[in-house]
C-alpha cells in the first residue's frame, strides 16, 4: 500500500493531521496526544502519569 492508498481511507481530520505530522524525535517520555489516549482507558491517570517506550531496553533508563 503506498501513503495515497493509505491517505485515501482517512477521514479529513486524519489526513489533515497526518498532513502536518513532523517527523522527528518526540519527548522522551513518548507522544503526549499517545500518552493522553492512553491515560483515557484508566479511571485515574493523567497523560503525566504515562510514559511510552520503543522497546525494553530504553525503558531500563527509567527505573
């Protein structure tokens, strides 16, 4: 599938936001709009509560 197949099966909002997606490192704690949603499916976290991680190794910096 190439980004117009893709970009074809967005809706406006999500073609505008990818359309305006920088592409670069995020904060080191991961994405805030990520971090936000994921916050959402708990009853009482906050996105500050969050963090995100590539992968186990980078999180092993956090402890």
């Amino acid at each position: 599938m190439t980004l117009g197949e893709l970009l074809v099966l967005a809706d406006d909002e999500d073609r505008r936001a990818f359309e305006h997606l920088p592409l670069g490192y995020t904060e080191s704690c991961g994405d805030p709009a990520l971090r936000e949603v994921i916050a959402g499916t708990y009853e009482h976290a906050q996105a500050a509560d969050v963090l995100c991680f590539a992968g186990a190794e980078e999180a092993r910096t956090w402890r």
